[in-house]
C-alpha cells in the first residue's frame, strides 16, 4: 500500500471541518485506488475498536447518477459507531443532511458475482425505514466521483425506524416516505427512486464486493441509498421520514 493512500484515510477520518477534495492536490486519483483509500480508512477504524457491520450505497437514482457522469453506485463501509439510537441528538458534525432510506437486515450471505434483485431479496429478512446523515468532508459538498469514494460516501450515521418487516409482506417499490423539515412535509419518493427496486441496489452491492473477493454477510445492514434528495440538518431543527408500512424517524439537529 502506498504512503499516499495511508495518508490520505487518516488525513479524512481526523477532518472536523470542510476541506478541498483530494483531486485538487491529487488529480490522477481514480476510483480503485479510492476505494482503497476507504478500506485503509475501515482498517483504521476497526484499530480505534469500531466494528463492521454493513454497507452503504449511494448514488443510488438515475438523476444523481447522471449529475455525476456515472452509470452505477458507490459503496461504503458502516460501523457500530455510525449507529444513532433513536431519540439522541445527532452528534456535532461539519454541514450535515438527512435522507430517507429502505435498509435490508441480510439472513444470510450474499455473494456476486451473478447476483440478482430476487436472489438478493431473498436473502433479506427483514427491512426497516431509517434516515441516513450524511456529511461531506469537502468544502460544498464539491467533488468528484474518487473524492466521494474515498470518503466513504459521505459517511456520518444512521437511524432505523421502529418496524422491522419481512420484504415479503410489503412491494417495496411502491413503499412510500413522506420527508419531514419542521413540520413541513418537503419532498416524497417510492422505493422505486432506488435503481427502480431497492432490491437491485443490493444486487449491485453484493456484484460490486464479488469483484474485490468480499461478500454480504448474515446480520449486516445495507442502506440502500436515499429515496429522495437530502435536506440539511440545521442545529434547532427536526428531520422526520414517515414511511407506508415502516413507521416513522425524527431527528433533531
């Protein structure tokens, strides 16, 4: 592993507020080598005790990805410390914003390459409505695809909503969420905003991981990306996502 990889995970990880992206100071930086930055960035937290236990996606909707010039998602890496308990405040952050999501709890290992939307579903054995915080650690929330990869997608933390249920029992294309802001509702979107079916983002997930030799494993969460486009989490603010059949998540700021 290069030194510039090292330092470029400890040098994002220790960030407390906006900076340039890397591409500015690296622009030769390409996506392998991004990733390789986030999984140097995994193996730092899991020193300091943190522990795996899922993946993100992101870009996850056809209008993202075409802003970004690309035709697929990222993925990211979940810790236990990315986990907020329903109810706590949301910690300091640099410039936070809330998204709705669909997360699959796995029953069982899912492996690419090969994988599809229904060999992927059922492997899941429960999904939960959630929001997702995210917080770039660039200036803006300017950057490139590699910027972004190597940041882990943006990473910051989760919740999970109160009802766990069996993707059986519901059409989670059709599953909807309603975005709260201060007792506004600001924005609305269906499971279908997620690759058409959030269980083709998890097939993506699980094909992308079979190019690097890894899996989904049993009990991992996968956030399947945002259903709608984020809203800022301002401090004195509520974020609420209200979902058909999954209940409801707030957040203060």
């Amino acid at each position: 592993m290069s030194s510039g990889i090292r330092e470029a995970a400890a040098e994002l990880l220790s960030r407390t507020e906006a900076r340039a992206p890397l591409t500015e100071s690296w622009p030769e930086l390409d996506v392998a080598t991004a990733y390789a930055i986030q999984d140097e960035a995994l193996r730092l937290r899991r020193e300091r005790g943190e522990t795996l236990v899922g993946v993100k996606l992101g870009l996850t909707s056809r209008a993202k990805q075409q802003r970004m010039g690309i035709n697929e998602p990222l993925l990211g890496w979940l810790t236990d410390a990315m986990v907020l308990p329903a109810g706590v405040p949301v910690p300091r952050l640099i410039h936070p914003r809330a998204e709705p999501e669909l997360i699959f709890v796995l029953g069982r290992r899912l492996a690419g390459p090969g994988v599809t939307a229904a060999t992927a579903l059922a492997a899941v054995s429960h999904v939960y409505g959630g929001i997702e915080i995210i917080d770039s650690r660039y200036t803006d929330y300017r950057f490139t695809l590699p910027d972004v990869v190597a940041d882990n997608g943006s990473s910051a933390s989760f919740t999970l909503g109160p009802v766990g249920l069996p993707p059986s029992s519901m059409d989670l294309s059709l599953e909807a969420a309603l975005l709260e802001v201060d007792g506004q509702i600001v924005d609305t979107a269906t499971g279908a905003a997620v690759q058409g079916h959030p269980a083709e983002a998890l097939a993506l997930a699980a094909n992308a991981l079979g190019a690097r030799g890894l899996a989904l494993e049993p009990g991992w969460l996968v956030l399947t990306g945002g259903l709608t486009d984020a809203v800022d989490l301002r401090p004195g603010s509520r974020v609420a996502a209200h979902f058909s059949h999954l209940g409801s998540v707030t957040l203060a700021g």
